[in-house]
C-alpha cells in the first residue's frame, strides 16, 4: 500500500489507552447485559444503543439494524487485556480507497457513499443463488457483538467491537456445490458519486475484490459485519456489509460489499493486481514474514503519537492461532504469504 510508516525500532512500548477507561466500559457491559433482555421494542433497542459504549455518539440506524438489537448477544469472542481502540480513532483514521486514498478521506467523504438501497448478489457454485435486498440478507442471522483485533498490513493495529454474524451462516444458506472452492467478494462501484472511483487513471481497478478459501470462509472467526462500537456501521468502515477476517491483515476485510460468489479457481485481488510480490492472497497476519519494504516484527497500536509510539510485537495470526493455524498445515508461509 502507498504507506509512511515510522521506524518501529525507534519506540518504545507503552499503551495510551487510559486503564480506567477501558476498565469502567468493561464493567458497563457485564452490568448491561440482563437489561438488554428487557429492550424488545425497537425504541429500547435504540436507548441500548445510545449508551452501550459511552464515547459513541447515538445513531438510530435502518430498521432492519435496529430489529437486531433486542436480540444480539453481546461479546461472543473477546481479547482479554487489551484496551479497545477509541472510537474516534476508529473512525477516522481509515483505510477505504473508494473514499480517497489519505487516512481521513474515508470519514470527510463519507456521505458519498449511499447505503439505501442496498442488495447483494449472490452467485457461482451455488444451490441457491440471487439478489438480496439488504435486509432479507440479513434476516435470518442473530447478530453477535465480536471484540477483534485488526492489524493492517502497514503496521498499525486497533482493537475493535465489531457486530455481526459468521460467514459460515450464509454458506450453510446458500449451499455451495461441490465445484465451489473459493469465495469472492466484490464492493460497490459508483463512479458518480465516489471520489476515489471517479478518475479512470487511478491505481486501482475497480470493484474492489477480495477472496478466501472455502475452508477459511467457514472458519468460525470470519464475519460479515453490518455494526461496530454497539451502532449501525459508519460509511467508512465499509457500511452496510463488510467482511471481517481478523486473523488476516485488515486489506482482505473487504468493505461495502454487493457481490459474494463462490467459485472454482483462486480469485485474483485488488492488491495482487497491483503488487503480487507485496501482497499475496492469504495475506495471514506473521511477524515472520516482512513486507519488502517494511518489517511486519512490530505494530503500532492505536492511538499512538511521537511521545507514544504504542509498539507492540505482532502476533502470529493476529493472535488467532489456536483457532486456524490448522487451515495451514502443511503449507509454506513464505511461498504463500
Ligand atoms: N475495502 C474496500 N472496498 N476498499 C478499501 O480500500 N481497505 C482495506 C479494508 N477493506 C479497503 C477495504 C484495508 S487496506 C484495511 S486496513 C481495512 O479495510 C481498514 O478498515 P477500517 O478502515 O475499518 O479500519
């Protein structure tokens, strides 16, 4: 990616989120969770909403979100001990090229991008394929709240609650034919109206795509995500359907997604296509592994600032090994980076 990224050998390790912060919103949450049984109506749901993580401001959200609410069930899977990544910082320091290429494009333009009317295409190797209005797609899962880290392959890191449902889900839906070996995703092309889509001499070529292995798509760990931080997704955090992969480096959680088809072949995507010796397909999370132009050793993570850096080691899978090392026995993660 065209990215800066500091020394990290200059740093020292230290993490700026204040503890009582993060210890006070963990304390909420436990105490929070027998009342969310008593939220039935959408309207409780949004007051739900409204508090849930006291730094995020209240949004109402589509229906379809907030129908979900009554029931999610709040922090399936969480990281233990680690601060979660303010939601500002969330927010605004983002990676989504279609809303421009610096940090704080995604959120300026974020109203550029039009979530409703939203479907998505499901397609290929598929016993049941079609076009989902966005909240048929999403009406036969239970929303769960899953507390990840994210790691970008430019070495920064967040810690961040996502809201969503396993891809496993929609695959046992959609039933995959015995071709299907691969998954492909596909984000939204708007040439009118997204920034970053509008020259036909930019970087990359357009829709954005991404992929997995059926096996990895299954994996319990991969979600498609539709809220974070208690609320409905912002734009620029790849609303209203984004992929989350957090064993992964955060270029494969593909953003805005509107097409998912299975397919027999490996798909080729949007960083291969632009650089194949820096970004490969599997893309897993390894402090083994440098980037050619950088170290993958360390990460910063976020906030961080000149007086603190926030560096920490990165973690093999993200952290994430217990749960998928096993998709790759066997394999060279050198060769398949
Ligand atoms: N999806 C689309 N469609 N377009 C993008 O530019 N950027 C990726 C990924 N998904 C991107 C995308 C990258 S490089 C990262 S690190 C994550 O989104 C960032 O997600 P975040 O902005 O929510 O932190």
């Amino acid at each position: 990616m065209l990215i800066k990224v500091p020394s990290a050998s200059a740093c020292k390790e230290s993490d700026v989120t204040p503890e009582e912060f993060y210890l006070s919103r963990r304390a909420f949450i436990g105490g929070s969770i027998a009342g969310l049984a008593l939220a039935a109506a959408p309207g409780a749901a949004f007051a739900q909403d409204a508090s849930r993580y006291p730094d995020v401001q209240a949004v109402e959200g589509p229906a379809w979100f907030q129908q979900k609410l009554p029931t999610t069930q709040w922090q399936a899977v969480t990281v233990k001990g680690e601060a979660i990544t303010p939601f500002k910082d969330a927010t605004h320091y983002n990676n989504f090229y279609e809303l421009g290429a610096d940090k704080g494009d995604p959120s300026a333009n974020a109203s550029a991008l039009k979530t409703e009317p939203w479907s998505v295409v499901i397609d290929g190797e598929v016993a049941k394929p079609g076009r989902y209005a966005l909240e048929d797609f999403i009406k036969p899962y239970e929303l769960e709240e899953r507390i990840y880290r994210l790691r970008c392959v430019e070495a920064w890191s967040m810690v961040i609650p996502w809201m969503g449902f396993p891809l496993s889900a929609l695959l046992k839906q959609v039933q995959p034919t015995s071709k299907a070996k691969y998954i492909r995703f596909e984000t939204l092309v708007d040439r009118k109206d997204l920034p970053g889509q509008q020259s036909s001499f930019g970087l990359i070529n357009w829709p954005y795509v991404e992929g997995l292995r059926l096996d990895e798509a299954m994996n319990p760990l991969a979600i498609f995500a539709v809220g974070m931080y208690g609320r409905v997704l912002p734009n620029q955090n790849g609303a209203p359907l984004r992929l989350v992969v957090p064993w992964k480096y955060g270029f494969k959680s593909i953003k805005s997604i509107v097409r998912i088809s299975l397919v027999e072949e490996q798909p080729k995507t949007t960083w291969q296509s632009i650089a194949a010796d820096e970004y490969g397909f599997y893309a897993n999370v390894n402090p083994n592994v440098d980037h050619p132009r950088w170290s993958q050793a360390r990460e910063r993570r976020l906030p961080s600032g000149l007086f603190s850096p926030n560096v920490r080691d990165t973690l093999m899978f993200n952290g994430y090994g217990d749960e998928v090392a096993s998709l790759y026995a066997g394999m060279d993660l050198r060769v398949n980076y």
